[in-house]
C-alpha cells in the first residue's frame, strides 16, 4: 500500500471516495487488528496514511518527529514516510475548524461538551480552545462528568460535539459500548448547536434531535472532507484550489442521501420514483415491492391473514434495512409508513424526504389498497395521515399531475439542498 487509511473496522468509510476526487493517487482501506499495528508501523511500507479508530494514539510511538498541533493535541492521524522517517500530523483538526465553520459556530464564550475521551475529543477540544470556548468539559463513561451526573452539573452547556462512535453504521441505535445512553438534547436549555464527527449514517440521533428542536446540527461529512482535503496537501506538497473542500462535499452529500417520497396511497410516488430515479442514474426502491418479495405475500393477502400490525411490523424492519445500508438511491414508502416515527428517523438518517401532495380528488381508490379502497375511507385516511405527512417530510411537492413537472420540482430542491 503506498497511500491509504488503516483501522480496525472500515467498512462504513468514505475517504476512498473522497481522496479519488482529490488526487490521481491510489488510496486503499487496510484494516488492521491491534496486534497486527506493531509490524505494519515498524515495516514502514507506505508513502502517506491516514488514521482512523483506534489508533490515533497507538501510532505516535513509531514516529519520527510529530507536528507541533499533533503533539499538543496528542493524537496523529496523518503519517507521512519521508526517506524512511515518519512524520505525523493531525488534519482533524483543520477539518473540525472547518466544519465549526460550515455550521455558522462560535464558540467563543461558551461552554462547549466533548462527548467521548478518545483521539477525536482530544481534537474537539483543541479546536474549541483555540476558538476561545470559555469552558470545555470532556463526558465520558469513567470521566468526573458522566452520561449520567453531565445534566446537573454542565446542564447550560451551548455546544455539544460528539466524538464517540455512537450512532455510527451499523450500530446506529447503539450506545451502549460507548455510554450508557445517548445525551438528551432536550435537557440543555441553552443548547445553541451540535456537531458530530460520525458521518455514516448522514444524520445520527443526535444529529436528528437537534434538528427537531431547531437547533443547528451537522454530521461530520464536512469535517471529512475537510481533512482529507489537508491530508492529500500534506502527502502531495502541493496545495489545493479554494472551493475544492465545498466541491467535493456537496459531490458527496449528493452521492450518498437518499431520496425518499412519501404520501397517500396512490399518489403517484411509485411512478415519479421509477422516472426520477432513471433521471439521476440512481437505484430506485419500493418499500411495499420489499415486503412482497420479503414475504412472499401480496399486502391484502398480508393484512386479511395476519393483520395491519403485523404489516407494519415488517414494513418496520424492512424501512430500517433499507435506510441503513443504501445510500444515494430513490425510495418509495407506503401510505403508512410515517405512522411510526422510528421510520420516520430511519428515513432521515441518509435521506431527504419529500411529501407528494396530491389531490385527494385525483386519487382513484382501488381494491389492493386494503385502508383506502373506497372513496370514504381514502378521505378519511386523508384526514388522518396529512398532518404528520407534514411533520415528517423536509420539503412538500404538491403535484400537478404532470410526472415531468413533478421530477423536475424535485431535482430542483435536491440538488440545492445538496450544495448547501
């Protein structure tokens, strides 16, 4: 391997991608075990890395000489081979500045929570130093302040950043290797934003909680970007053009959110998925398609044999499948599938989800649909549903019964919001 990222688990990693976009190098995923870390430092058969879990740390033995930031920081994630000696540095840091940045930060001033002990806090809290935080207090499982006591006693905390692995693919409801639970976001009543440096999924519960309390949030994608943008200089020696780091970010948000369409049964959004899914080259998907081929079973058959809970049960479990391991494609879900608000945050982990408003009058009742087979029903279903269809999505298309119209409003959005 001349150029590439070692860990112990990689699969959720994006940097392959993103050093692509950066240089004409080639860029390699090595895991490694910690009892393999010795003799793949000592062999030196590299020319750069990047390093990620666990080893941030680990590696600073084997080096030659570390950069001042690295150093003060105590944490390495870039490594150099020059002649032979190691040199290591640390472009977390710039790509946490950076993405303080992107989210309109700052943390002069305030008292600002690193969530986690690890390599990464100890990044966290150097940027939120140097950017003249008045308080930084790292929360950890065995630290002074815990998961637990944090609420009484830094329960006025304006910034959280989340350095832990929690909530990161594909234990994205898991906590408890990392903390007893997840902070409640709820409890901090000065709470003026979030970060997190998990950027698989998109969007992690604390990300998503944030957001419902309005306020501001971001994933670590541009965090991401941002450092292996400074990465490749580092292995390169050369510099990189201004804007690259918005370029490649926005590439990737747009690569890897999904497009997901809700709304009342026999709104359209199967056919308007299948033609803006074959606009953008991507995959499309129907939830009530999986839970066919899944059960072997039509939905009426479902819900005459089994009931509507146990449908909604595998439309659940189907929904969480999907909104965890497929990124970048067009979804199509079932009139009902908001009704549980778990999928609702499946959904949005990776997604961006669009309500297809249609007129109840142009929907035409048919006798697959088991809830809405008649006129009455389907109005009354409306009534029901339009509300949280509204709570539920990011953007609402009212269709006009035009497909192409309807494709074009959302491209339109999607690919704004993906420059933003």
């Amino acid at each position: 391997m001349k150029y590439g990222l070692i860990g112990e688990h990689l699969p959720h990693s994006f940097s392959r991608e993103i050093h692509a976009k950066i240089a004409d190098y080639e860029y390699e995923l090595y895991e490694l075990t910690p009892s393999e870390l010795d003799a793949f430092m000592k062999k030196r058969d590299f020319c750069a890395i990047n390093v990620t879990i666990p080893y941030k740390q680990a590696v600073i033995p084997y080096l030659d000489e570390v950069d001042s930031v690295a150093a003060e920081i105590g944490a390495v994630n870039t490594i150099v081979n020059r002649d032979g000696r190691l040199f290591g540095y640390n472009t977390d840091f710039f790509g946490m500045k950076a993405l303080v940045g992107r989210i309109g930060a700052s943390l002069k001033g305030r008292k600002t929570l690193i969530l986690g002990t690890g390599g990464t806090s100890k990044t966290a809290a150097a940027v939120a130093l140097s950017m003249g935080a008045a308080e930084v207090v790292k929360v950890g499982r065995s630290s002074d302040v815990t998961y637990e006591n944090v609420y009484d006693l830094h329960g006025d905390a304006e910034y959280i950043i989340n350095t832990t692995p929690c909530g990161m693919y594909p234990n994205e409801d898991g906590c408890e290797k990392f903390a007893p639970s997840a902070v409640d976001i709820s409890r901090f009543p000065r709470l003026t934003g979030v970060l997190d440096a998990v950027y698989n999924p998109l969007r992690t519960n604390i990300v998503l909680d944030a957001q419902k309390l309005g306020v501001p949030a971001k994933g670590g994608l541009y965090m991401l970007v941002a450092q292996a943008v400074k990465a490749a200089e580092i292995f390169t020696d050369k510099a990189q053009d201004n804007g690259v780091i918005d370029k490649i970010y926005s590439d990737m948000r747009a690569a890897k959110e999904n497009i997901v369409l809700i709304g009342m049964p026999g709104c359209g959004k199967s056919t308007i998925g299948e033609s803006l899914a074959a606009e953008l080259s991507r995959e499309f998907i129907d939830t009530d398609h999986e839970i066919v081929k899944y059960t072997g079973k039509q939905i009426p058959e479902i819900f005459a044999e089994d009931g509507e809970g146990a449908f909604r049960e595998i439309e659940s479990e189907i929904i969480g499948r999907l909104a965890s391991s497929k990124t970048g494609a067009v979804i199509s879900t079932g009139g009902g599938a908001v009704l549980r608000e778990d999928n609702v945050r499946r959904l949005k982990r990776n997604g961006r989800i669009y309500f297809i408003n249609r007129s109840i009058d142009a929907i035409t009742p048919t006798s697959d649909r088991p809830l809405s087979s008649n006129s009455a029903d389907l109005r009354r279903l409306y009534e029901e549903r339009r509300v949280i269809y509204h709570s539920s999505c990011d953007f609402e298309i009212v269709t006009d019964e035009n497909i192409k119209h309807t494709v074009s409003a959302l491209k339109s959005d999607f690919s704004g919001i993906s420059r933003s």
